[in-house]
C-alpha cells in the first residue's frame, strides 16, 4: 500500500510528455517524441522513440531511442 501526497514544485521536473505520434504506412511501428525538463541544465530535453507493433498493434518488445537533443 502506497500512502499519498501533494504534489510539489520537485515532482514536475520528473514528468515526461509524450507528443507528435506517428505510425508507420505499414503499421508495424510507431514513432513518438519524449519530451523532459532537466532542472540542473534548465532546459527542456527531447528524443524520438520507436515501438516495434505487432499484427495486433500492440508493443512488441522495448522503445528504442533514436535521437536525443534540446529544444531550442
């Protein structure tokens, strides 16, 4: 059992974002950007992933990260 809490100004630099989604003409994989602040660079930080999907459309297997950069 887990005990609750309020939110804090902290527990926003720990969330990620999910944005800009887009399947394969295939459907067999899916293509996502990952969006995180980094609060000792002060910046927000962005990388595209790559979900391999199965006949179903569902994960098949890990996310890959594919690039990694700042948002400028």
């Amino acid at each position: 059992m887990t005990t609750s809490r309020r939110l804090t100004i902290d527990d926003l630099w720990t969330f990620k974002d999910v944005d800009t989604i887009a399947l394969s003409p295939d459907g067999k994989r899916m293509a996502y950007v990952v969006h995180r602040l980094d609060k000792i660079k002060n910046e927000r930080q962005s990388a595209i992933w790559l979900l391999q999907l199965d006949e179903h459309g569902r994960a098949e297997g890990a996310a890959r990260q594919l690039t990694r950069g700042v948002k400028k």
